[in-house]
C-alpha cells in the first residue's frame, strides 16, 4: 500500500500538533504494517495517481484537489480519500467570538468539504461536531485520538530547532524550580496565554517555565526555553509541579497526553478537548473551574500535590494504560482504510 499524508506546509520542518502526528502515524504504518508512506507539502504530489491513499488534514483543501475528487467519485480505479480532523473552526469561532471573520468561515467550509469528498474521515476526539454531522451523513468515522509516545515516534530532525544545548536550557530550568509548565504557541489566540500572564500578575509565588515562549517581556517569575522536540520535552515534564493549559481550544493536545503519560499532573481549562479525557480516571487531572479568575488557577495550581519520582511512575504507569501509542492510533487508522 503507497500512503500519501499531504498538507499545506512541510511537515519536516514545522512542530505543530498535526505534522507530528501525521509523521508519528507514518512511522507506525512503515513499522507495523510495512506501508509505503511519504509526508509532502509538494503540489504534484497530491495529483500523483500512483498512491492507493492520498490524506489531507483539516482546512489544508486545494480547490483542484476538491474538483478532482468529484469528477472521480464514481470511477473504477482512483485514489482512497482520507479526511482527518484534528479539530474544528467553528469551535474556535464560538470560543474566541470570531464570527466575523472570513478565514475562519473558510476553513470550515473547506473542513466541511473535505469530509464530503472522503472516503472514510480520521478525527482526533467523538465530540467534535462535524463528526457528530457526518455521522449523519452515513459518513465512514474512525476515532483515532492521538499518541502520548511522540519522544518514540517523531523524527530527529526537530531536535535542532533550539542553538542553545539542551543540557543548558536543562540547568536553567533547575535553577529556576519548582515550577509550573506552558507548551505551546504563546502568540496564539487559542492558547490563551494571557490568561496565565494574569495569574503571575495575581501570585508572585507562582513560577512559569514556557515552552517556547516567543516574545515575552522579562519577568523574574517566567523563563522562556526556546522550541524544544518531543524527546527533549519529556526531560521538563519530569521536572515541572504541573501542567498548565489555559487553551480556550484545542483539538487533541498532544502536550498533555505526554505530560500524563509521564505522570506531570495537568491543570486544563474545561473545554471539549479536556472534557473527552476528563472522564477516563487518569491520574492528577485537574479542571479550573473558571479560567478567567487568575484566583481560582492558584486555587487549583495548590490542591495539585508535590509528587515523589515513585509517585510520578506509578502515575505515569496507570495513565499510559488509558491513553493510546502512536502504534494504536496508525492500527486504527490503518485497518479503517483497509476495510474499504
């Protein structure tokens, strides 16, 4: 089988949450299941007829490719087409008050789309509302969630994004313990790092380790690391008081299945994507009751309580038990494809 994982920009050089997975799976589907997979950003390679499944991801939908698709549909011998959904733009929408924004209608329409032209949709939670809608549609749906494991299955050349040596960046981070913990696009909307900004305002006991942290002004209680890979990341998770993830959306963060898999303990917003783990009996999982009260983080951030290294193992041990591998999350989406 010649698998094709295609999207807007090079998954080889950018870090965000669905180029990791869609190179995680395409190690799993080579490993297990001997696939020929290759993950491209390249134009020609979406219209190359010699792959038996060509994947998109999310909004990234070229007009051609959606015309081909239909022009297709019914005919003999063509491509297997896979949708994944890796969250949804009218969640974002709705939670950021962005109805007014044209990009953000587009990219739904082009979701909306690309479910419709699929053959079978790939989609990181169950409560998405597309997948509630396509499901309706009598649309074939797999849930294939993410993997905690991406230190295991990403790919090496992400480790080189940061000049300074990690061991440097580890001593700093020592230095400055305890501490809590931000991963992720602090300039992103969706993060909502000013929520966390307005709580170190609020406590000056607090301390943040932010990953990369991008722009920050200097403050004594906040050290901005730089980009660190999967593999160097699992390093600060076994060092940081907890996880804190102040998102108003997300789709199924990949930082916080790693940080409780190695038994982190995690301090989330209620949103959809904490919600569809909330209920699994992980391990020192924690819901702020308002994320916009900097008073009830620093409630929440104290009831977390200082874990021992054995304390984090047996954690970690009953939490990976209920989170799935980057080699479940390929089988699932492998045998989706194969039964079609």
């Amino acid at each position: 089988m010649k698998w094709l994982s295609w999207s807007l920009v090079d998954p080889y050089r950018e870090i965000g949450g669905a180029e990791i997975q869609a190179l995680c799976v395409g190690y799993h589907l080579k490993k297990d299941f001997g696939v020929d997979f290759e993950a491209s950003n390249k134009a020609e390679s979406l219209f190359d007829r010699s792959f038996d499944v060509i994947q998109t991801h999310g909004s990234a939908l070229p007009k051609k490719f959606l015309r081909r698709c239909l022009a297709e549909r019914f005919a003999s011998a063509r491509p297997l087409r896979v949708h994944t959904l890796h969250g949804e733009s009218i969640e974002s929408m709705k939670r950021l008050g962005e109805w007014h924004r044209v990009g953000r209608w587009k990219a739904l329409f082009r979701e909306i789309r690309g479910c419709v032209v699929a053959d079978v949709i790939l989609a990181v939670r169950d409560n998405l509302r597309l997948v509630r809608l396509m499901r309706l549609l009598g649309k074939r749906i797999a849930i294939i969630e993410n993997g905690w494991d991406s230190a295991d299955a990403s790919p090496l050349v992400h480790q080189s994004r940061n000049v300074k040596p990690v061991d440097e960046i580890l001593g700093d981070i020592e230095r400055f313990s305890p501490f809590e913990l931000f991963v992720g696009r602090n300039t992103d909307p969706l993060k909502s790092f000013s929520r966390l900004e307005s709580v170190l305002d609020f406590s000056f006991d607090l301390r943040l380790v932010a990953v990369p942290g991008e722009n920050l002004a200097k403050r004594p209680t906040l050290l901005a690391t730089g980009p660190l890979s999967p593999q160097q990341l699992t390093s600060v998770y076994t060092r940081a008081h907890a996880l804190l993830m102040s998102s108003a959306v997300e789709g199924m963060p990949l930082v916080l299945l790693e940080a409780l898999a190695h038994g982190c303990p995690a301090v989330v917003t209620d949103i959809p994507a904490h919600q569809a783990l909330a209920g699994r009996g992980l391990k020192n999982f924690f819901v702020v009751a308002n994320a916009e009260d900097p008073s009830e983080w620093c409630k929440t951030i104290k009831s977390v309580p200082t874990l021992s290294a054995e304390e984090r193992s047996k954690n970690a041990s009953h939490n990976r038990a209920l989170l799935r591998t980057w080699s479940d999350v390929s089988r699932i989406a492998f045998e989706a494809v194969s039964r079609l």
